[in-house]
C-alpha cells in the first residue's frame, strides 16, 4: 500500500519544483566579466532575473572632472577596452564640439582606418567568446590570430597593443609610417579569406544554430524602448546606423557601405542568431571601409595646428556643452561634456551602449532556460568595464 | 525637423510648463517645468511629426545654483534630436547631506529611463518619484553618499577595508629593511623606533587629495602659473 502511494501521481497539477535562487557570476566564465545575475529558476526554467552590476565600478565620470580634457582619453581606453580607438574617438570629437575646431583631412582618415580596425578586432572577440559560450572552443583560435594581426598593426602607430590613447582632440597622436597602409590592405585581402573559415566553423554549424535561432527575441518596438544600439538594434531589423545616419566623421560620407540588418533568417527577426550575423556582416563591411579609406588618405598634418599650442597651454573650452553620439562596435557610445571655462569638465557623462544594451536582460531571461540565458548574455556583447565604468 | 520646428511643435500641443528654446548652446535645448516633463516626453514619443522613439541619454548636472536633469531623445525614422532639461533650484543651504531634489520618473515613458534614473540617483542622489525599482546601481546599496555631488566627502572605511593606502602595511620578505632597522636600533637601546606618530584620537584616517590645481607642479614644492591639470598629456 505505501509503494503504491510513493509511485502515486498527482494529475492535478504539471509536474513542478521548488522554487530555486541561483547567482550566475559575478565569476562565471559565461558572464564575460564580473556580472551577476540573480535567478530565480523553476527547474531549468527562468521565472525571474535581476543583473547586478557595479563590481568594475570606477567612478570614471567623477575622474574625469578631476583631469583635464587631454588627460581624461587613456581613461575613456579603459571603458570599452576591446574597442579603445573607437571611445578615443567619441570622446576626441566630443571635445573638439566643444572647442569648435576640426581635425585636419589626414587626421579624419586615419581615424576612420583606425576605428574600423578596431571594430573588426572588437568583432572577433564577440565571435570567439560566443563560441565558447555555445561550448565550441575552436573558434576563439581562429578568432583571436586575426585579432594578433590587428593588435600589431595598431601598435606600429600608437606603441600600444589594446590601450591605445591614439586618437586625440585635433587629430591622432603620431603619424603612420611608409609601409602602413600597405599592410592594412594586405591583411583585409587575408581576412576575406578567413571570414569565410569561420562561416565554416560557426556560422552553418547545425548545433550552434539550433542553440541560437529563435532565442532572446527582442522585437523592434522593445529595442527602441529600452535604448538598444549598434548590433542589438540591428539584429531586430532596425536600419540605424550613426557612420551613415549622422556622419560624425567626414569620410564616412564620401564611402560606401552597407549596413547589415537582421532579417530572421533561421525563424524570428531579433533573436541571437541575427544579432551574431549582424556582427559577422559587419566585419566585412568594415572591409570594405578600410580598403576604400586607405587608397584616399591625404597627405598633410595629422594633427590640428590651433590644437598643438592648446597642447602646450591650458585648455580651456568656452562654458558651454556638448554631446557627441559616435557608433562604437557595441552600439552608440556618447559623451555629455559640460565646461564651465576651467581646465576640467563640470561633468562628463558617458552614456555606454553596454549599459544600456545590458539593461534589456531583466525582461530577455524569464522563460528561458539556463543554458539560452548564456546565449542571450553572449548576444548582447557586453563590455562590463563599459557597463560599470 | 529642426529645433526650432520641434519646439514650436511642443508649444502647439498645449501643454503647460515648456520654456524657451536656448539656441546659443551646441545643441539647442528646451528647458521644461519638473511636473510637466512626463507628459512632454510621451508627446514627443507618441506624436507622428515627433516620433522620438528613443531616450538616447539621461543625466544629471550639478551646477552652482541648482542640479538640471537633462533628456536627450532621438528619432530613427525622422532623423532628428533634442535636448530637454529640466532645473531643481538649490534651496538656501542645500548640500550633498541636506538636499535630495525629487523629479518624476520618466520610466513609464521609455524603458531604457529605468538603469539611467538608477545611476543618477546613485551617483547624483536625485530622487526619481514613482520609478519602479528605486535603488542604487553602481554602488553598494550601504554605500553612503553620492560620489558626483561637487561637496561629496571621500570615505576613509568601507565594509572592513580602509581606503587610506598608508594605513595598508606593505609586505616585506624576512621582516624586511624597516624591521631590521628596528631590531638594530632597539639593540643600540635607542627608545622607539616607530617612524611614523600613531594617530591621535579623532584625526580622520583619511584626508581627501586636493583639487589637483592647487597641488605644485613637481615634488619638489616648485609651482608655477600653470596648474598641473591645465596641462596636457604632452
């Protein structure tokens, strides 16, 4: 009589668990930093999640109205530290907003090399990382030799390999020597061939799609709301993209690109398989940029002649303000400037795509499983040194 | 549209509280009443010239005189931008311990409002009314104070762990050069070989650096005209 009652099965009800609290991080490899997530799970199912973030918290925004505008780039390289040129650059044309000066024509174009560079490498990580998230350790390898090759290319013009402090206000910090650009072209004729290696590897395999397809949907309506830029956005089939929406850099006009939007290929539009191949198309097009922007690099100053005496003497913007929006490889990366004619900024707001790309999470999770929130915390490409600053 | 279109706009919808459009700044703004800034935000969202379907930006200013909210919205399909502050006056004696302004959460309106209304409380301490989950971001939630407030006062102790690097005994193998020194002069019968006087009662553990402006140029006390923040990195 009592085996019968232990074998009983109750029909009223679906089979269900207790309910369990479970920390993903803040150390967890699939985190991609010091992030922790708060779950509440229903067997593997999430009914509930709340992110944690701050561990990486510098106060980068209460240093920067400590330095003076000049002194505060190396600390905008530490933000987003895979993509450090393209945060130069959003903080250098933020400042040169507020001085109202412009960087002269070579200085614009190297600018564009560098931060397209930059983007393919920044690319590369997301690619590799999200690899091993889907439990295929093999294209990291891949990812990160290529990543070698970019690294070494830009440390022959700035002497850094990820910190770069190269682009600055009125223009970049030393000229490219004589064999530069040749080797940039070389190394997008070997990419292209790469690229398509990793299609190989990742893009067609049938286990990571089925991994990716139709999970963490995030339709249009829900990108806009929650501020959601760069690859995110587009990965829900939003064609917005700041080099071509709102030129921040001259020769952005003058090229031609496409800009590669997620068109639900492998089931629903905005789920983590668009927003990978979004990243994917978009290493190529950036291909594409350098190989047009290296035969067109002016000859002249690299750096703003007015600028080089502001480098010697105090550098003090009129009061005022400025906001600067710029297309990082994660999203769109702005900078609040607020001077109130000293040496330093009155506030230096930095609005992370990161942040806010991550912010989405809390509503993406619940109704997932476990392992498809992993997948949902690689999609969205998150920096936390960005996320926390 | 331009500014000038879209402020006009805002002027037509009839509603109450939305000021001048201050086009001496880079990016013109208009300054809006606190109470009126969720009703202005959701035309601006909803309305089909408008269509700011995007808070690109929410931050917090603190200036002499008062702490401005500041809104920075943007439309994808109409290609257009606009800066919407908001002012909390600074009352009569109001500080970083005294004075919390309190504005309306705009949560409701865009979702991406809800981690930028947390920061800015956090960092900032200004209050967001009805935002649905009114805690800090960045910081601990037992953290006291607000870091960007301009009188904020550098804490000396946080969770067990001092944040004066001097109280923090460096490591050295075998006792190292300082213990040996110690040893030999307590040997010559020398009394006392502390270099350094034990802390009297009530002296903070920790004394914030000043603004760098005010410090000298070199170590060697030599200053000049230039502060050494007004310099650049070259």
């Amino acid at each position: 009589m009592e085996a019968l009652e232990l074998y009983a099965v109750d029909d009223r009800a679906d089979v269900y668990t207790e309910e369990l609290k479970l920390n993903l991080g803040p150390q967890h490899p699939s985190t991609h930093g010091v992030l922790r997530v708060e779950l509440r799970l229903d067997g593997e199912i999430i009914t509930a999640a709340r992110c944690d973030i701050g561990y990486l918290h510098r106060c980068a925004e209460k240093i920067g109205e400590n330095v003076s505008y000049l002194q505060f780039t190396p600390y905008t390289d530490r933000m987003d530290y895979l993509s450090s040129m393209n945060n130069n650059l959003a903080w250098s044309l933020t400042v040169e907003k507020l001085l109202g000066v412009e960087a002269p024509p070579r200085a614009q174009w190297l600018r564009v090399i560098m931060a397209e560079l930059n983007r393919i490498a920044s690319h590369l990580i997301a690619f590799g990382t999200y690899g091993i998230d889907m439990g295929a350790a093999t294209p990291f390898f891949y990812a990160f030799r290529e990543r070698e090759s970019i690294m070494a290319l830009l440390e022959r013009p700035s002497g850094a390999r990820m910190l770069y402090n190269y682009i600055r206000p009125g223009g970049v910090a030393h000229d490219i020597d004589e064999r530069w650009l040749p080797d940039v072209l070389a190394f997008c004729d070997e990419f292209e061939k790469r690229w398509a290696e990793y299609n190989t590897l990742l893009t067609t395999n049938k286990i990571f799609i089925e991994r990716t397809k139709n999970i963490g949907v995030i339709p249009r309506q829900m990108a806009l709301d929650y501020g959601l830029t760069g690859p995110v956005l587009r990965g829900s089939g939003v064609k917005w993209d700041l080099r071509r929406d709102v030129p921040y850099l001259k020769p952005y006009d003058e090229i031609e690109f496409d800009i590669p939007v997620g068109e639900g290929t492998h089931g629903t539009l905005g789920d983590c398989w668009d927003r990978y191949w979004v990243r994917m198309l978009e290493m190529m097009e950036s291909i594409r940029i350098i190989r047009q922007a290296a035969v067109r690099v002016p000859t002249g100053d690299f750096v703003e002649k007015a600028m080089l005496k502001m480098y010697k003497s105090p550098l003090k913007p009129a009061a005022g303000e400025a906001y600067m929006r710029c297309e990082n490889p994660r999203g769109e990366l702005g900078f609040y400037v607020v001077s109130a004619g000293g040496a330093s900024p009155i506030r230096c707001r930095a609005r992370g795509p990161s942040f806010c790309n991550l912010s989405v999470l809390d509503a993406l999770l619940p109704g997932c499983m476990i392992a498809d929130g992993v997948a949902i915390i690689g999609s969205l490409d998150i920096v936390l040194g960005e996320v926390d600053r | 549209m331009n500014e000038q279109q879209l402020h006009a706009k805002l002027l037509a919808s009839g509603l109450p509280g939305i000021g001048e459009l201050d086009t001496s700044a880079r990016d013109p703004f208009v300054r809006v009443d606190a109470g009126s800034i969720v009703a202005v935000l959701t035309f601006l969202r909803d309305d089909h010239d408008c269509r700011m379907e995007m808070l690109h930006n929410l931050t917090a200013v603190e200036r002499p005189d008062a702490i401005e909210l500041v809104y920075h919205v943007c439309s994808l399909a109409r290609h257009h931008a606009l800066t919407v502050k908001l002012s909390c006056p600074r009352p009569d004696g109001g500080n970083h311990d005294t004075w919390i302004p309190e504005v309306p959460s705009v949560a409701g309106v865009y979702s991406a409002a809800n981690w930028h209304e947390r920061e800015q409380w956090d960092l900032l301490g200004v209050r967001f009314a009805g935002h649905p989950d009114h805690r800090r971001i960045l910081l601990p939630e037992e953290w006291i104070g607000h870091p960007l407030r301009k009188d904020y006062v550098y804490p000396t102790w946080h969770d067990g762990i001092p944040l004066e690097l001097d109280a923090i005994p460096l490591y050295e193998p075998g006792g190292g050069q300082a213990a040996a020194e110690a040893a030999a002069a307590s040997a010559a019968g020398a009394a006392g070989a502390a270099a350094k006087a034990p802390r009297k009662a009530g002296e903070p553990l920790f004394q914030p650096p000043a603004p760098l402006s005010t410090r000298p140029l070199a170590p060697g006390g030599k200053t000049t005209d230039t502060p050494a923040s007004e310099l650049g990195s070259h």
